[in-house]
C-alpha cells in the first residue's frame, strides 16, 4: 500500500508528530508512508495527481488564531487542488 500525509505546520509540531505517528505505522502494522509533503507543495502538485498515485491519503494540520490553516497548508485549503 502507498501511503501520502500532507501536513501544515506553522512551528513544526503537526510535521514532527505525523512523522513519529508514520514510524509508528510502520512499526507496529509495516504501513510504509511513501511521501510527507507540505499542504502548499501538493496544491502545486494537485490532489488528483497525488490520489492516482497513492493508495491512501492522509492529512494533519496545525491551526492558529480562530482554527485558520497555517501558512504552509493555506494553499491547499483554498484551493480547488
């Protein structure tokens, strides 16, 4: 199985965290993550694109102020990617 996470993290707690939770998948069921990536590289990149290659997708964000994405993931969140 092909795992994806995208991430948003504006001080890097939700990227360290979805990585120790992807070692832990790996570990404990021998889920492999195949890419981390920034919620604004896969704007660029475009969800469709990534959905065709991978199997599962999944997503962890941070929020600041009022739950508002981080600058990082604001891209992806606005986007119709």
């Amino acid at each position: 199985m092909k795992v994806a996470v995208i991430y948003g993290s504006e001080s890097g707690t939700a990227e360290r965290g979805i990585r120790t939770i992807a070692k832990g998948w790996k570990e404990s069921k021998g889920i492999e993550v195949s890419t981390i990536i920034k919620g604004a590289d896969a704007a660029r990149i475009g969800l469709a694109s990534i959905a065709e290659q991978y199997d599962f997708l999944a997503v962890a964000t941070s929020s600041k102020g009022e739950g508002d994405p981080p600058f990082n993931f604001c891209l992806l969140y606005t986007s119709d990617a």
